[in-house]
C-alpha cells in the first residue's frame, strides 16, 4: 500500500518514522524497559509528528477558548505544522499538523499521542480518519488533566499516527475456548510458565547464572518455549520509511 502526505503550507511536513527512545525508559536500570519487545516495537510503530518550537501552554480550570494559554520560545512558529494553539476550549491544546494524508480505499488513519510516553498533567486525545476519501485536514488535540502548566521541547513528538483497516472488526470473530482445548499451544504454554518460575527462583537465590542472563530472551529472539524456531516473520524492530519527494522518492 502507499500513505501520501499532501503538505498545506511551505514548510516541509513535521512526519517521521516514529523513534524507538523514551527518556523514562533509558533511565530504568540498565535501560532494562526496552527488554520488553511489545514495548519496544510499539514505540516505534507507524510515524510521529513533531513541534517546531519549544512552549510553554497552561489551564486556569476554564471551559472558554481563553481559558487556555500557550508561550511559545520562537513567536515565528505560529500557524506553522505542529505549531500549538488553544481552538476548541474545554481545557484542549490543539496542534494543526499541517499536511492531509491519503490512503488506499479501506484504509484509515489511527491517530493518537506518543506511544509509551506518559505526560503528567495532559493526556492525547486518539482519533481514527477515514483517510482514503476525506478532503479535510485534522488536528492533534492533548486535553488538561487538571489545571496547571506543561512544557514541550522543540522537535518533541506530539502525535504518532499508522494506517488500519476499516473493516478489521468486521472480519474478527471472536471466541472464549479453554486453553487446553489446544494441545500444542497448552503444551508450550506449560513450558514456559514452568521455566519462567524456576528462573525467578534461581534470580531470588541468587544463582550466577541467572544472574548473569538476567531475563530470559525466548520471546525477544523469536523462540518457542522449548527452544525450537517461532515464525520467520518476528521482528525486534520496525522500520517505517521515511516521506520521500514524490517524483524522485528520496
């Protein structure tokens, strides 16, 4: 499938493939959050749109437009993609991205915050765009949790956006069956829980070995619990490409 980005301004589209770093998770004990794949994968799932500017926004608690305040460091920034505004009220900040995108029929557009990335006093609003027809541009919107301020930096995500199907819950049927109503998979299943109690009892006894693995690495590398290959198709990293110019595509 191709995902094309229309710019609406002069400036270049503030779109890129989505980063996999977090702060918080480079500062867990030996940067030891990103052992966990799921996480890890997830960060850097789809693209991220950034701000240009470092700001400043805060909330008085108001439901009006004005009730909501926005200090930007560069002035010149504003009306720019990813510029922040206040627009709706409410305790919304608002952010134009910019740019409308387009999809192959039956596809949207899930739209959200930067995944893995808690924010204290503001959260992301998600929105999903049928973005395979819709001649509208959107906004990235963060509500106030409570009255206060935040800052963001410059080059800072403020969304992070991937394509899905419109029509996937249609097609998912949906069914409760006991596990052991699947003999392999129980099989592999009791492996594993096994395997993963009689290693943290050896970390709790301080085992060396144990100690020096320091988690076990079967789902990360792609293995079943007893050791044999899973699917070629896992992955320990995505790889979304960039935007490139659409005649020359770099």
């Amino acid at each position: 499938m191709k995902l094309i980005c229309h710019p609406l301004t002069a400036q270049a589209p503030t779109i890129r493939p989505a980063g996999s770093r977090r702060d918080w998770m480079d500062a867990t004990p030996e940067s030891s959050a990103y052992r966990c794949l799921p996480l890890a994968l997830a960060n850097q799932h789809g693209w991220e749109v950034f701000t240009p500017t470092g700001f400043t926004a805060s909330w008085n608690g108001g439901e009006r437009v004005e009730d909501v305040t926005v200090r930007m460091d560069d002035p010149l920034a504003t009306g720019k993609p990813g510029a922040p505004m206040a627009n709706f009220g409410s305790g919304i900040l608002t952010f134009e991205t910019g740019f409308l995108l387009r999809t192959p029929p039956g596809w949207n557009i899930w739209v959200m915050g930067p995944v893995n990335a808690p924010r204290d006093g503001i959260a992301p609003l998600n929105g999903v765009i049928e973005t395979d027809w819709s001649p509208y541009a959107f906004t990235m919107n963060w509500r106030f949790t409570r009255p206060g301020e935040v800052r963001f930096e410059a080059d800072e995500a403020i969304a992070q956006l991937f394509p899905v199907r419109r029509d996937l819950f249609d097609k998912v049927e949906t069914e409760i069956r006991p596990l052991h109503a699947d003999p392999k998979t129980f099989e592999q299943f009791e492996t594993w829980r096994l395997s993963r109690a009689d290693f943290a009892t050896r970390l709790r006894e301080g085992d060396r070995d144990a100690a020096e693995l320091k988690w076990q690495k079967g789902y990360y590398r792609g293995l079943m619990p007893d050791g044999s290959k899973g699917p070629p198709s896992h992955k320990t990293k995505l790889r979304p490409k960039p935007f490139g110019d659409g005649e020359t595509g770099k």
